[in-house]
C-alpha cells in the first residue's frame, strides 16, 4: 500500500511528536525493545528527514533513524514527563486507597469485583489524592515495625504481588 501525504510544517511535527510517543508507550516498560516499532517509527523519520527538520533527526550509518537527543528531550519533557506525574500520584492513591480499604473490610475487598471495588474505596483514594495534593509526599513515611506488618494490615499483600507480577 502506498500512501501519499502533504504536511505543512507543524503537521510534520505533530506526526513526530506522536511517533515518539507511540515509540515510548510500546517500548519504555520493556526489557527488550519492540523491533516492529522501531523499525515503523525509523520509517516515519527516514521520510520526514527530507523536509524542514532533518536537523531533528539522526541517521545512522545502517540507515535506521532516531531523533536527536535535544528533540526527543524536549518531546519527553512537554509530553510525557507530565503523563508519568500524573499517573504516578493517580496509581500511588489508588493503591493506598485499595490497601486501607482492605484492611477496614477484609472480606467485602474479596467478595467485590473490580468495578465495585473501585466505586467502594472512593472515599480512601480521594483523601489520599488531597493529601498529595496539598503536601505531595512530605507527610508519607514508611513504618517498619517487624517483618510481618503488612499481612496484617493488608491481608491480600500476595494478592497485590500477583496483581504487579
């Protein structure tokens, strides 16, 4: 399939923008990268050196392209830095929520599906969510008092372990 397309200049760094982070979505929380992707988006940049940002992007001798490391920062830092801080505090509440609303309700926590455990622990996540918001993580503090704390309380610890793994 062949596909022709006119891009005036900020189209073409929209469509950079976004393949970067098509790039980092599919290969940032892996071990071993994602060839497919690279080799899809090195495509993407191989077309868009021929015009107006050819300084943008880096070619290697093997002819597999990559944007330079100034415009891939400048992407990572518009985009996907505020991405991460959001859904950072967003799945550190959530988890907190779930663990205190666990421990207040051992076996509604096991009885419930996801949906109703969500719509259940609201209360736990939104008081956390406050707190970060105002205080960020001043006021958090890890108590290690002996090794089995956390099972007792939070009983499901190993099934929070699964749910990770």
């Amino acid at each position: 399939m062949e596909i022709n397309m006119k891009l005036n200049r900020k189209q073409a760094q929209q469509l950079i923008e976004a393949v970067k982070i098509y790039n980092w979505v599919v290969n940032s929380c892996r071990e071993k990268r994602n060839r497919d992707t690279d080799s899809f988006c090195s495509f993407i940049y191989s077309n868009l050196q021929k015009g107006p940002f050819r300084e943008w992007i880096l070619q290697e001798e093997d002819g597999t392209c990559f944007l330079k490391d100034k415009q891939e920062h400048r992407i990572l830092s518009r985009y996907i830095n505020a991405y991460d801080t959001d859904v950072f505090w967003t799945v550190l509440a959530m988890k907190l929520g779930e663990r205190d609303f666990a421990a207040k309700n051992p076996s509604a926590y096991l009885a419930m599906n996801r949906k109703e455990l969500i719509l259940s622990m609201d209360r736990e996540i939104r008081e956390y969510e406050e707190e970060f918001s105002r205080n960020g993580i001043l006021n958090l503090f890890l108590l290690k008092e002996k090794e089995n704390t956390v099972n007792e309380i939070f009983p499901f610890a190993d099934i929070e372990k699964n749910y990770l793994n």
